[in-house]
C-alpha cells in the first residue's frame, strides 16, 4: 500500500467518514449512557464496528434486557453482513489471505457500497485500497463513539436526528451509483419488503430479507439484460 493507494481511498472514503462523525458521536453518549467509558467505546467500535448494532446494544442495555437477548437481537441485525461476502469475494479472490481476511473482517453498509461501486468501475480498484477504505471509515466510527462517550449526556441529540443522520448515509451512496435496470430493481424492491416486513411486525429481521429481496431482484434485472445482449 503506497501513498498513492492512500490518497484513492481517503477521497472514497471521505463521505463515509463524515458522515460516521455525525452518526458515531450520538451512539457514544448512548453508551455512555450505558456505563461504557471513552476508551472501550473506542476498542468496541474497532472490534465489532456494527452502527446499528452498537445502537441496538445500548437501547437493549438500558432497558435491562437480559444479554442472550441482547446476543440474539443483534446478531439477527447483524446477519446481512453475509450476504457481503458473496458480493465481494470474486474481487478480493486474487489478495493474499492476511489482506483478504482484513478485508472482511472491516466491511460495514456504507464501505460495502463504496467498494463494490468502485470495483464495478474502476478497474485501477484494487483490494489494498478497499481495505483501507474500511479502515479509515472505521477509525472515523471508533473515534466519534469515544468523543461521544467523553462527552456523554451533555450533549442532547434527539433519537430522530440520529436516525435521519444513519439514514442520509444510505441515501447518498444510492444517489451516487450508477444507475441502470439492475440497480434500480435493487433499491426499489429492497425499500418496499422493508416496509412491508416492518408494517407485517419483523423487526429487525425486515432488514435482513428485504436486503435479500433486492439483492435478488437486482441478479434477475442484470441476468435479463445480459440475456438481451447476448442475443
């Protein structure tokens, strides 16, 4: 990894890290909140580096639910990182193990989009540079849950705020890919299993089967048009 490699993934990764300030600053006084203090806010946010997971514990812990719940709560949240791996393998296949491992072990929502944007179109995208976009996200993350957490309840932030701020993110990665059939298929039939599992009492289940549902409808928009141009 060189200078150069650095310099790629810190502007890629720069919306990301911006916008984890935002978000990771408000779930550091809730784990404040929670009895966490500034330091292991940060080795926890390093380690098992999950938004919304780490959001979930927090609220789960301060309202005393016992911890198997807490375990099983977050990792059915947690469980769409699966389906990650799948979508990335093919373009860290040729890294070195050490480096690969690396890789998966750090991908989260909004790397996971920047990344496989940036392998689909840009062919100088290499594995060492979506690794170290998934490091500096993360050591952005980690660094505003311990500036949250340092500054706990002194800082206000109501619960709509946090989760429009989670939300923008997602927003703007959508906004900024390059939009054909199959992305289009993807987001649109993604949105509305959410709403439909989270209208029918899913929970936190409704994100993990309507990110299924797009991913599949995304494969079925791409393999139609690939049947048309193979024609």
């Amino acid at each position: 990894m060189g200078r150069r490699d650095l310099r790629a993934a810190a502007s890629a990764a720069l919306p990301v890290m911006l916008g984890y300030l935002t978000i990771g600053i408000p779930c550091g006084v809730m784990e404040a909140e929670a009895g966490v203090s500034p330091l292991w806010a940060f080795v926890v946010s390093a380690t098992f580096y999950s938004g919304a997971g780490q959001f979930m514990m927090s609220s789960l812990a301060l309202a005393g639910t016992p911890v198997a719940a807490m375990v099983a709560s977050v990792s059915l949240l947690s469980a769409r990182q699966t389906l990650y791996a799948a979508a990335l393998a093919p373009h860290v296949s040729s890294a070195p193990r050490p480096l690969a491992a690396l890789f998966a072990a750090t991908v989260t929502d909004e790397s996971f989009g920047v990344n496989l944007e940036r392998f689909v179109s840009d062919d100088a995208w290499t594995p060492a540079r979506a690794t170290l976009v998934n490091l500096l996200s993360m050591l952005s993350w980690a660094a505003a849950n311990a500036l949250g957490a340092a500054v706990g309840p002194a800082l206000a932030i109501p619960t709509a705020v946090m989760s429009f701020a989670m939300t923008s993110i997602f927003v703007c990665l959508l906004v900024g890919q390059r939009w054909a059939a199959r992305t289009a298929a993807a987001a649109l039939v993604a949105a509305a299993a959410v709403v439909a599992l989270k209208l029918l009492g899913a929970g936190p289940l409704s994100v993990f089967f309507g990110a299924i549902a797009g991913v599949a409808a995304g494969l079925v928009a791409d393999a139609r048009a690939r049947g048309r141009v193979v024609r």
